[in-house]
C-alpha cells in the first residue's frame, strides 16, 4: 500500500495523501460529469458548484460524525484512575491512553464513513434545493451517476491507501479479491479486499446509469430509487466481509472486536468473522425499504410517454 507519495521538499513533510489525491479526483470528476447531466436534462447547469461543494462539506462533516458513532466505545470507556467516561474525552484532546480521543480523532485526516457522508451531503442539498425552490426529483436524478462514479474511485483510494477498510482474514486465495495487507494496520495475513469489491460494483452501476437508465425515460425520482436499492444491496453484502463491529450481535461477537495495534492485527483478523449487521448494513436495509417505497408509491418502473 502506498499511504502517501514521497515528495522531496525543505519543510519534512512526509508527502502526498494517495487517499486525499484519489478523494480530490472522485470531485473532480463529478464536477465534470454533473453539469453535463444538468444540462442534458434541460436542467439549471449553473447549481453544479454548489451541489459539488455542499456534497463535500456534507461528506467531512457526516462522515466524520459516523466515524465517531462507530468508534464509541472506544472514546467514551471506564478507566480507573480517570475523571468519568464521558468527562475525560470532552476535556483531554487524545482522550484515554490506548484509546482513540474525541477531538482528535474528530479533526484526524483518516476516519471517514462513507454513509454518515451520504447522508449528511443529501441533506445539505436537500437545503438547497428548497431554499432555491428547485425540482428534487429531477435533481436527485442527474446526481446519480457522478455520485456512483465518485464513489468507485473513493473506494480506489481507501485501496491504495491501505487506510483499514478491508475484510478479515480468509483462507480463500482469490486473486484480486483476497491480499495479504500491509496498510494502516498491517497484518500479513490475507484478507478479503472489500474495497476493491466495492469499487468495481459502483463502476458497474455508474456504468448502467450513465450509459443505458438515464436514456430510458425513466419517471422522475425513478434513478434515484434506483440508486438507493443498487447501492444499499451492494454495501449490504459487502459488510458480511468487511471488519465491523454488530450494532446488536446475533451470535457471541469474537474475542477481539477493535482493530489492535500492528502486532495483534494477525491473531485480530485471523479470529474475526461476521456477527450481526453494522451500523452501515442497517443504513443499508433503510436505504433499500426507502428506495422500494419510491419504486412502488410512485410507480416508478412505468416511463414517461414521450411526444412526437
């Protein structure tokens, strides 16, 4: 994995963030993409930079608050000899010794759930759209496909950053789809390459929305529904492999349930296996149930008849 890309300069900076350059591409391309969409739908192209700019402020913002959800037991735990869990992590910047802080852990450049980013960035854009008394729908749309294209190559980045969002060990020898990781936390051991599995399914649905739904015809909200359904089942399936801890555990959860340090990652991930649905499978199942109440209360497979 290759975290940063070393650049020679006199200020000791360590270098490039690939996860940055790879974040900072994934805009730019649905910067590109978007406003085409806009105005191929008869749709006001001039919003594209906001909508651009509010999906990332949304992104940090949400994603960073869901990072924090998912780490909770980790920054507010009982440590004796400190001034209460919920004390101690507000007022000391790098929280409990061994324990990831609040703050720092808030302001950090890693820790980013990609579904807090969603669903905070929706909500910013939902803002705008009524603040500017804008068509939803249609909007929503003609964001599908720089969205789904934004979020293959993120995934690329969490890859080649080797960041930690990766499965747990396997004894499968799948080329491409099992490696043997040596990233953020690195273990030695193989392990299912989530990301990768995640990015090449968002390439294959922009793929379908770019090049075949969005000529359909399609009634409005029908793509984002769409959307909804596509990627929630994609990321349901995808967290039966990946390291994350049961919201509520089905079965009795591993021994060891939060990623240690480098040592312990072989013995960490060599015992880890699938317990109940995370955070994100849940918003997952949301994401489906909402996306199938589009579908079927609006009609949604039916097209719009076209004039001649």
């Amino acid at each position: 994995m290759l975290d940063r890309i070393p650049i020679p300069n006199p200020f000791g900076w360590e270098g490039l963030s690939t996860f940055s350059l790879l974040m900072m591409l994934a805009f730019l391309v649905g910067s590109y993409l978007l406003p085409k969409e806009l105005e191929r739908r008869k749709l006001d192209p001039s919003h594209s930079d906001w909508l651009i700019f509010l999906g990332i402020l949304g992104t940090l913002i949400g994603a960073k608050i869901f990072f924090i959800f998912e780490i909770w037991d980790q920054v507010f735990i009982d440590v004796p000899g400190y001034d209460g869990k919920y004390t101690y992590p507000l007022t000391h910047w790098n929280g409990f010794p061994g324990h990831p802080g609040l703050w720092s852990s808030l302001f950090s450049g890693g820790g980013l759930v990609f579904f807090g980013g969603l669903l905070f960035g929706w909500l910013f854009i939902t803002i705008y759209f009524r603040h500017h008394k804008l068509d939803i729908g249609a909007y929503y749309d003609a964001v599908v496909p720089a969205l789904s294209m934004g979020y293959a190559i993120g995934r690329l980045g969490c890859f080649v950053s080797g960041d930690g969002c990766y499965g747990f060990a396997t004894d499968a020898r799948i080329p491409f789809f099992v490696f043997d990781f040596h990233g953020a936390h690195p273990s030695g051991v193989p392990v299912w390459n989530t990301p990768v599995m995640e990015s090449i399914m968002a390439f294959g649905y922009f793929a379908y929305f770019q090049f075949w739904a969005r000529y359909q015809n399609f009634r409005k909200w029908s793509i984002g529904a769409q959307f909804l359904i596509i990627h929630g089942f994609a990321r349901l399936i995808i967290e039966f492999l990946r390291v994350n801890k049961a919201v509520i555990p089905f079965i009795d959860p591993p021994t060891l349930v939060n990623i240690p340090d480098a040592n312990g990652n072989p013995t960490f991930l060599t015992g880890y296996y699938w317990h109940g649905f995370s955070q994100s499978q849940y918003i997952s199942i949301a994401l489906i149930l909402f996306g199938v109440y589009l579908l079927v209360s609006k009609k949604l497979w039916l097209k719009e008849e076209t004039t001649v």
